[in-house]
C-alpha cells in the first residue's frame, strides 16, 4: 500500500521558506505527503495564506490570530476573520491558543485568554476544526475548553506536550492530539507514556515547518535549500537522497545543524519514525491511522476534502460514530478477522467472506486468520466501497451506481469473486450493471470514469477504461454536440478530471475523425476548467496545457485568437516546454489577423523593468503569420499591420520603454505594412506619443527616435502637424518642410498638367467639329491668369510655413546674434552657397501652347 501522510499544522507561508514554497510542496509530495494543513498567526499572513490555498490543492487554509500578535491586531480584526470564513469555506481555524512561557510572559495573558476565547466559540459556531498552541497553560485551556465546548469539529493540540494524566479530559471534549518534532526534546519515558493514553483514532502527525526541526537519528532529514542530511550510520544513496536531486550534507548529527536551519515537510517521515517506535506498531500502520484521522477531521462541509471525495468523507464520519457491532469493531470474535483499509479497521465474518471470495478462501486455506490483515495490506480499494463489498458477503442488498461500479469491478476481481466460486458473486453484478446502466449513456461514462479516477492505474488495463472509451467515440461520432458547441466556447455536458483518462479519448477522438471544431470546444472548456481557473498546482497546470497544445487539431481557426493567446500566457507563466510554447506561437500567427492588440500585450518573464513586454514573442508570431498567410486578399496583411501599429502606440506610453525597444518596434511596424499602400501617420503617432512621454530626451536621442520614419509617406495632414510639433528633432522639422514643398511643387505640376491637357483636348475637338464654338483665346487668358494667382497662393502659403518653423527653430540663437539655424540648416543641406542665398521657393514654369 502507497503511504499517504498529512500534515496536520504547518506554516509554508512563513517569511523564512516562502520564496521556496512550490519546491517544498513539490518534494513533499513526491515522499507521500498529500496534504497541509497551513496556519495563519495574523492579520498580515491571512491573505497570504487563502491565495496558496487556492493555488495548491494539496494546501487546507487556516486562519486565526496567535497569541505571540495579538498586541499588533487591529481594532477591526475578529470582522476581518469572520469575513475570511465567508468567503473560503474550505479553511479550518488557527493558529490560536494561550502562551505562557519565555516569549508568552511578555504579552498580558487576559488579553491572551480574551483574543482565544473569542476564537474558540467562533470555531464552534462555524462547525470547523481549530488549531491550538499551548505552552505552559495547560490547566487554563481544559478550563476554558470546558466553559466553551464541546467541540465536534474538533480541536487539535498542535505539538502536544501536555501529560498523560490531561490526556482523556482534553479527548471527551473533542481534542485531538498532534506531534511533531518537538516530541524529541521530551524525555522518551514520559512521551511514551502520554501517547499510549492517546486513542488511536485522535492521533495526528505534523511538522510545524519552518520550526520543529526532528532529530536526525531516525531518517535523513531535508532541507530547505534544497540538500539532504544524513546522519551518522546512515547511507548517502538511501530512498529519501533519491527523491531529491540537491546536495548532500553528511555528518555525524543533527546538532551540526545551525540552531536557526528551517523545517521542511517532508521531514514528517521522521516523526513517523519515531512516534512509531514509541507506540511500538509499524510505520505504514501509524501512517494510515494518523492519515485517517487528519481526513477525518479536516472532512467539514466546505472542505477540499469532502468537495473532491464527498462520499469517502461522509463514510468517515459515519465509523467514526458506530458502536461495537459494526465493521469497524475493534475486537472482532473468534469467528471474525480484522482487515485495515486505509487504516480503517474491519471486523467481517471470515466464513461467509471466504464463501464469496475464491482469493480470502484460499489465504486461510493456507494461512492463520490473523495474518489476512497483513496478506491483504495492499487490497486495492478505499473504505467505503470495501464497506460495500462486506455488506455483499453477510447478505445486505447490494446498492450499485455509476460512481461505485468500476471500483466495485475492480475490487471484486481482485477478491476473485467470480462465477466459478459462486452463483451469487460479485462480479457478474457489477458488470451487468456496468454494461446496462452505464455504457448506454454519455453522461452515466464519464462519471463512471470520473469515479475510477483514485485508482485509475488499477482499471487502466482491465478493459473497463477502454470499453468507456469506445463508448464515448462512438456517439461523438454520432453527436459531435456532445463534446461542445464550437466556436461559442459552451460547457460541455461533462468533462473527464483525470489527465489519464482524458488524453486518451481526445486522442481516439481525433484518430477517428470526430469533426476537429468539437474536439476543440472540449479542449477548450477542459483547459479553461483545470488550468485557467481551477485550483490546482503548478505542475498539474504544466501538464494539462502540453497536453491540450499536442491534442488540439492543427486546422486554422478552431479557437478564438484571444483564448490562444490566454493559452500562451499560461504556459509562458508556468514555464512549459519550449514545444509547446511555440505551438501556441504557430497556431497564433495563422490567425494573427483575428488578433486585438490588447492580446499581444504579453507580459516579459525578465527581471529587468525595462521592457515589460516580450517583444520577441510578438516579433515570432508575426514571422509566424507572414509564412502562412498565402491569400492574393491583402485584407488580412493590412490588418495585421494596423494591428502591429496599434500595439507599438499603446508600448509607447511605457514610461520605461527604451529607445532601441521602441526602435525596434517601430522597424517591425514599418515591415507589418510592406506590401500595402497605407502611409506612415501611425508611425508617427507611436513617435509623438513616445516622445510627449520621454521629454527627457537629448536632441540625439529623439533624432534616434525618429529615424524610422519616412516623411515621404507621411499625409499632408501629418506633414503639417509635425512642421508645428515641438517635440520633434530641429533635422527631423526641416526635412518634414522640403519634403512640404516637394509635394507642393508636385501638387502645382499636376493641377497645371491637368490645365494643360484640358486645353488641348479642346482644341482638338474645335479643330474636327467646326460646330463648335470657335476658340476662344480671351477664356485662355482669363483662365491662366485665374491658375497663376493660384500657384502664387501656393507658394506663399508655404514660405509663411517655412517662415514660421525658421522662427521657432532659431528665436533663441537669434537673440544672442548668432547665424540663423534655418540658413545653417539649408547651408548643410546644399540650399545656400557661401555668398549668394538660394531662392527654394518654386520658380514659375513658362508654358507655350
């Protein structure tokens, strides 16, 4: 049997392991330890610790005020408590408690008694568990757990210290009793003693981390940073140094340690260890007993625990309260045996199990009845439908569903329960049950394999999975609406929980060519459900979005842009693979013409301030999109270069922003609209708005700013704008003036063409159609006469433009009889020679008819 260990009081948000958290949890979890109960002491951690409560499944939230910081409470502070219950239904009570020793002395003891009395009756109004210190105050807490309780829900006395003697008073009012590595520091008789007057059923494991540090004498010991001590005798290559791939630190003892060396979870199995050798039962017994209990306990309406396995956490409550006569009998009769699942006792009939079960009968062929417990240590199924399976062999109506049949088929194969050992066996019922009432119906399947997610490696290859399986292709296939409405991002009727078991039937789904737009409405509510907003750990997060971007079908448009997008964010956050992050890049950039540019606002995964975007990540999906944009519409590339456009105005605001980021940008806006006819006005509003926002810019750093741009393609309503903009470069000003007056002078050659080929085709006409009116050469005159006054107009217009640039360019230097910069300009620039001035208005052209 797999050990499972909970720790029942921790602190994982303490200052001195926060920042090593996820590793802590991740190492934990890997050596058996799959919960944690972590406790808030403040108001300042409170918050701190409900968010890693809903990041980590594996973490239950406790929220109390310790009596080390009742002095730095605030008025408004039990509210602010109630209020956190509220709004998490999930967490128990604690850290409180009463402290009178060394650091307890210095804080007034009935405010102490005030602070935790009000705690304790709000643990009992809200029905859920409290954690408790006690530290010297002993007497004083039975006394005021005696005004207050009792207490159902249960109140753990967190690294219980007390006596043998206090012991059964603290139990009848609903104490449990939980030990950590201070238990070490207590002589071995006296900690002997006051745990054998514990009941096994109140016993509980915890390490207190970041403090309680164990002794190294039973285990190797992990640390925090990531090494792992081993004591004097003990293997460097022993299972707990290859769990874990940090340093080793050998030495004699733990007092090579330094005093202040934190605590780590894992090192619950050192408690194991030694609370075990006291109470003299194995390891894997005290494991399954404290792990029991601590289900038991934290099983409250609410919890994580009754929400992911409700029925197991009722079946808790239920052995909790029988009485001798039930399974759970703890003294079973000559005629009985006594199984542990899970470290729940049962007492069953041994003739009439074995009458059903050709594996039991076989055993006690062989064996004495009081080794089947251990025989059977690994049977493979939780308590409640071991329960089941009872109540089948003393003669009780069996009480099949789709949520207990799997587990029930795979009990019952494994007890060999089977035709050939009996007419009325277990195992024809369940799967005729199965092959009736489940496989028929999409939704009764997918609860059917929701259920046998627990023991998922069990049923894998039993053939159950798999008829599940083809069930669910076959009316895909034949109602792809089954899988979601694609497109419109619907819930799907129902979902699988288990990667397992998902991955499997999307793969199937796909092979037999299920229309891919559904299979991507599925993926698209699965992703959304267990990595976009569900609660789980980082590193099942990692793995449903690799999986989801290797089984979404490769045709363009199947999802929306923004979703792929919200996809890439996640798994740029939790650090997925490089293939997969460039999967979602390609997908992407087929539609990158779908996109807002509020999606490419992707943040950067650097340290440095300075650039807040990943600029590279837009910059690939762009190549992404121009290597597969192969239509003769240029609808789209047009799109995508106003879109690239917009995306640089809004990174220009950036305060933070360096020039060459924004150069760059800029450089990748101008290649978005290669191949277009749009102008560069958005270029320029990107620059003005860089530069309105960066006015601490020398003179060359905003000429560098502006050297992307192309004043050829800028409107005339740009040109204007940016002649009169003062934020501009004085180089970049005179170039937006010639580049003016070349598209004046362009302006006046066209309009006079226009005149002239009017005229001509006049003439043209008089000459074939003598009808006509005569040419008449005074309208000619008027007519010039009416252009001249016009392109005068022209030209005067644009001196007083270039007029009034000259004068906001040098009014400073003129003051001081300095050479003007416009004539210093226009000298550079080949307008001016050293004695003559150069006329740049345009000289009028003489036209002959």
């Amino acid at each position: 049997m797999t050990m499972k260990l909970f720790d029942a009081h921790c602190h994982l948000q303490d200052p001195r392991i926060l920042n090593k958290t996820p590793q802590l949890i991740a190492t934990a979890l890997d050596t058996g330890v799959v919960r944690f109960a972590v406790n808030g002491v403040s108001e300042k951690d409170w918050n701190l610790v409900k968010v890693m409560g809903e990041s980590y499944p594996s973490v239950i939230p406790c929220f109390g005020l310790h009596p080390w910081f009742i002095e730095e409470r605030t008025p408004n502070w039990f509210n602010t408590l109630k209020e956190l219950f509220q709004i998490t239904p999930s967490a128990a009570v604690g850290e409180v408690g009463l402290d009178k020793g060394s650091h307890g002395k210095k804080i007034d003891f009935n405010d102490q008694v005030q602070v935790f009395r009000r705690q304790l009756e709000l643990a009992k109004e809200l029905n859920r568990p409290v954690s408790v210190h006690c530290v010297h105050a002993f007497g004083d807490l039975l006394e005021i757990m005696k005004s207050t309780g009792p207490f159902p829900a249960g109140v753990i006395l967190h690294s219980f210290l007390g006596s043998a003697e206090m012991v059964p008073e603290f139990a009848k009012l609903g104490a449990y009793f939980s030990f950590s590595g201070f238990l070490m520091s207590m002589k071995k008789e006296k900690a002997t003693k006051m745990l054998k007057a514990v009941s096994s059923d109140r016993i509980l494991l915890e390490t207190d981390a970041p403090d309680a540090l164990p002794n190294g004498k039973f285990g190797s010991l992990f640390l925090v940073d990531g090494g792992i001590f081993h004591p004097e005798g003990e293997n460097s290559s022993s299972n707990a140094d290859s769990l874990h791939d940090g340093d080793s630190h050998p030495s004699k003892d733990a007092s090579a340690l330094p005093r202040e060396t934190p605590n780590h979870p894992a090192n619950i199995h050192n408690v194991l260890s030694y609370v075990a050798s006291l109470l003299d039962i194995t390891k894997q017994e005290l494991a399954d007993l404290s792990y029991a209990n601590a289900v038991r306990l934290f099983s409250y309406e609410g919890s994580k625990i009754r929400t992911s396995n409700n029925n197991y956490s009722y079946l808790c409550h239920q052995m909790a309260s029988r009485d001798v006569s039930s399974w759970l009998s703890k003294s079973p009769s000559p005629s009985e045996v006594q199984l542990h699942v899970h470290g729940m006792p049962f007492s069953v009939d041994k003739d009439l199990l074995s009458a059903r079960s050709a594996k039991i009968a076989a055993l006690l062929k062989e064996n004495p009845p009081e080794k089947l417990a251990f025989l059977l240590r690994d049977i493979p199924a939780d308590p409640e439908t071991f329960e089941l399976v009872a109540r089948f062999c003393h003669g009780y109506e069996l009480i099949l569903s789709t949520e207990n049949v799997i587990p029930l088929i795979s009990l019952a194969y494994y007890l060999e329960m089977t035709e050939s050992h009996s007419d009325n066996n277990l195992l024809d019922k369940t799967l005729a049950f199965f092959e009736d009432k489940v496989l028929p119906s999409w939704n009764e399947t997918i609860k059917a394999l929701r259920s046998a997610s627990s023991i998922i490696q069990q049923v894998l290859h039993s053939g159950l999975v798999d008829a599940c399986l083809e069930s669910l292709i076959y009316k895909a296939l034949a109602d792809p609406r089954l899988l979601g409405e694609p497109m419109k991002n619907s819930t799907c009727n129902e979902d699988s929980e288990d990667e397992e078991l998902y991955n499997p039937l999307i793969q199937a789904m796909n092979q037999h060519g299920v229309p891919p737009e559904y299979v991507a409405a599925s993926l698209c509510q699965y992703v959304k459900k267990w990595a976009i907003s569900g609660e789980n750990e980082t590193i099942y997060k990692r793995g449903v979005i690799e999986a989801v971007e290797k089984l979404l079908p490769p045709e363009k448009g199947i999802l929306p842009c923004t979703l792929l997008f919200e996809m890439l964010r996640l798994a740029i956050c939790l650090e997925c693979s490089n293939d997969c992050r460039s999967g979602f890049e390609i997908r992407i950039g087929k539609q990158l013409d779908q996109a807002e540019v509020k999606d490419l606002l992707i943040p950067s995964q650097g340290y440095s301030k300075e650039i807040q975007y990943d600029i590279e990540c837009v910059r690939r999906i762009l190549k992404h999109f121009y290597a597969n944009y192969s239509s003769t519409d240029v609808s789209g590339i047009i799109s995508v270069a106003e879109l690239i456009e917009e995306f640089l105005m809004e990174v220009a605001s950036d305060i933070d922003l360096r020039i060459d980021t924004f150069v760059s940008l800029a450089e990748m806006s101008l290649a978005a609209s290669l191949g277009t006819q749009r102008n560069s006005d958005g270029i320029y509003r990107a620059i003005n708005i860089y530069l309105d926002k960066h006015r601490y810019l020398t003179e060359l750093e905003r000429e560098e700013v502006c050297r992307v741009l192309d004043c050829q393609k800028m409107s005339p309503e740009a040109c204007e704008h940016a002649a009169k903009n003062e934020r501009l470069p004085v180089r970049f000003v005179v170039q937006v003036l010639f580049v003016a007056q070349l598209q004046l002078r362009d302006t006046i050659t066209k309009e006079v063409q226009v005149f002239d080929d009017k005229l001509r085709r006049e003439v043209v006409e008089d000459e074939e159609n003598e009808v006509k009116m005569g040419f008449d050469e005074e309208e000619v005159r008027v007519e010039m006469e009416k252009m001249s006054i016009k392109v005068m107009e022209l030209e005067r217009e644009c001196c007083i433009m270039r007029k009034e640039i000259e004068h906001g360019c040098t009014h400073q230097k003129s003051k001081k009889g300095k050479v003007s910069m416009w004539r210093e300009m226009k000298r550079k620039l080949g307008c001016v020679s050293s004695t003559h001035d150069c006329n740049c208005q345009v000289k009028k052209k003489k036209k002959k008819y």
